[in-house]
C-alpha cells in the first residue's frame, strides 16, 4: 500500500517541472536564458499553476500540517484543512509515541 507522498515530494516534482519547461522555452541550459524564460514563462504543475509576479514571487498558496493521533493532516490554509490546527502543540514528551 505504501505512504502518501508528502507535500515536498510534490513541490520538488513541480519545481523539476517548471525548469525543464524553462530550459525547454529558452532553448538552453544557460543560466541567463533559463533566468529570463522563468520570469515571463506560465505553466501547470502536479501543484497547480505557476507564474512569478514582477517582484519574481509565485503565487502558489503553500499548506500546513501537523501530525495529529500519528496522521499527517492539513490544518491551513482553512479552505483546504482536513482538520483544525492544534495550538500551543504538546510538549515533546506528551506526544504519542507511534
């Protein structure tokens, strides 16, 4: 059955994605050209669209988990949350050990 890959997984596969089409738009592997194609290129990814804004930021909306009963759950942003956040999170040694 395996484990669900986590969210990094995911943002390091998007990020592969947005370089090869990169390096595809700019017609190189050169630093100065991939540069220039990241920053007036758009494309989707397993994570969803992606496009920088003129400060160079991209406006994909990050999650947030906490492992919660020994399961990883979103806990933000609130319209995707599989649960409500836990806040303060217990000390170390209140956790369950799983």
């Amino acid at each position: 059955m395996g484990v669900k890959p986590n969210y990094h997984a995911g943002q390091s596969y998007a990020s592969m994605q947005v370089l090869g089409d990169a390096v595809k738009k700019a017609g190189s592997a050169d630093r100065d050209k991939v540069w220039k194609a990241l920053r007036t290129m758009s494309t989707t990814t397993v994570i969803g669209p992606w496009k920088v804004d003129k400060n160079n930021l991209n406006s994909h909306e990050g999650l947030t988990f906490q492992i919660l009963d020994g399961k990883r759950k979103i806990v933000w942003p609130a319209r995707l949350s599989e649960t409500k956040y836990k806040l303060p999170m217990p000390s170390w040694n209140k956790r369950p050990k799983n």
